[in-house]
C-alpha cells in the first residue's frame, strides 16, 4: 500500500503480512491471551533514502608509526568521516628522502569511516627523517603528510636488505 492511500504524505511504503487474522481469538477469554498479531507489530516499513548532493570523500589519516624504527615499517592508515554518505577513497603512501620518492605502497581502497588498513613498505635509503604522505590515487591530491624521525638500532646501517 502507498503512504498516500494511508493518508500519508509523501513516498513511503507500507507492506502488510497476508492472513494477519490467522491468530485471531473468536470466543470471549477471561484472562489475557494475546489475541493475534497487531499492526504496530506487522507493519514493515520501508526508508528508502536517496543522496541528491555530491558525496564528498572519505577522509584518510595516518595512525602509525610515530617514527622509523626498521626497514621495512608498517603504516596503518584509517578513514575518518562524520557524515553518513561518503565516496570510498583509493589512496598510497609514499615516502621521500630529501624530496626525492623512495618508496610507495600499492593503491589501497578504504571504504568507511573506522576502516583501518595497514600497508607495509620497503625503505631501500633512508637518512635522519624521512616525508611520509598519504595521497588519493585519482587525483594526487595529498590528504597528510608527516616529517617521521629515522632511529634505527646500532649496527643496521651495515645489514644488507
């Protein structure tokens, strides 16, 4: 049945369970009993809701690390939004030396706000500080960048990769 044959503005729908009465008590009872399904417990409501503005993009951080401690480190990247309706956003990161790119991660997708993903990356140089970025794939536009310090243990330099 539409809203409007219920006297409803509007576009909402509503669905009706067939044989509501099928549970229905026809003799008097002296004590309660239910006597069959109500409407406010068989009426299904339908929300439908339809976007007419622009999504905006999810919003992408970087959590961690607060600095370098090895070679080959972990970055955990995570959406951040407080609206409801956002485009899902496919990002990388990237790390330079001196301006120079060193290093970046394969495209990752991140779909909703609280989606963490973590990316690990090889770092074939480094020097005391490195620029880490997290940049949107699409269009490059660059959603964070960090100057993360480079402290390895003694001795690490030497190790070959």
């Amino acid at each position: 049945m539409l809203g409007k044959a219920a006297g409803w503005g509007g576009k909402a729908d509503l669905l009706f369970p067939r044989e509501l009465a099928v549970f229905a008590l026809q003799w008097d009872v002296k004590r309660f009993l239910h006597g069959g399904p109500l409407p406010q417990e068989t009426a299904l409501l339908t929300l439908i809701c339809r976007w007419k503005g622009v999504e905006r993009p999810l919003k992408v951080r970087l959590v961690a690390p607060a600095h370098i401690d090895t070679l080959l480190p972990r970055f955990t990247l995570e959406g951040v939004s407080e609206e409801l309706l956002v485009r899902p956003r496919q990002v990388r990161v990237v790390v330079r030396l001196r301006g120079e790119e060193i290093a970046a991660s394969e495209p990752v997708l991140i779909e909703k706000s609280g989606e963490r993903r973590v990316v690990r990356l090889r770092l074939p140089r480094y020097g005391p500080e490195v620029e880490v970025s997290v940049e949107d794939v699409q269009t490059g536009e660059v959603l964070e960048r960090r100057l993360l310090e480079v402290t390895l243990p003694s001795g690490y330099e030497e190790t070959p990769l």
